[in-house]
C-alpha cells in the first residue's frame, strides 16, 4: 500500500501484480521479489507510462519469474 501511494498507482492493481511475482518467484527471496516490484513500479513511474502499460512490464517479469527464463516474447511486452 506504501509503495503504490508513493508512486501514485493504483491500489488493486498494485497489489494483483505483487502477488503473481510472490507467487512466481521460485527461489527468489521475498526481499529480492519486493526489490524487483519496486523497481518496475518506480521505473513506470519514471518513463510516465500508464497504468496499463505499466502493469504490461509487471505481468512480463512475473512471466519470466514463473518460468525461469528470460526470454525476447516478454522483453517485447
């Protein structure tokens, strides 16, 4: 909540795209999963993307979270 208060994002898409990279992360610690949201949150926030292109970048680290691999399909998201 911090967090999406401090970046000006919304709330309940904040919270959706944490919990799919929490789920996601594998081996990757919780503390190193709250880095990496943070970072494309305030890289969004940064570049002045929208909200949904913002999410876009969420939903493509947790893809290649998830599958361990990063690959060009979700870099070109």
């Amino acid at each position: 909540r911090k967090e999406a208060y401090r970046l000006g994002l919304g709330l309940k898409e904040s919270a959706k795209g944490f919990a799919k990279m929490n789920a996601a992360r594998g081996d990757m610690s919780l503390e190193d999963t709250k880095k990496a949201f943070t970072g494309i949150a305030e890289m969004s926030t940064l570049l002045g993307l929208s909200s949904e292109e913002g999410s876009r970048a969420i939903n493509a680290l947790q893809q290649m979270m998830s599958k361990g691999v990063v690959s060009a399909e979700e870099l070109s998201h």
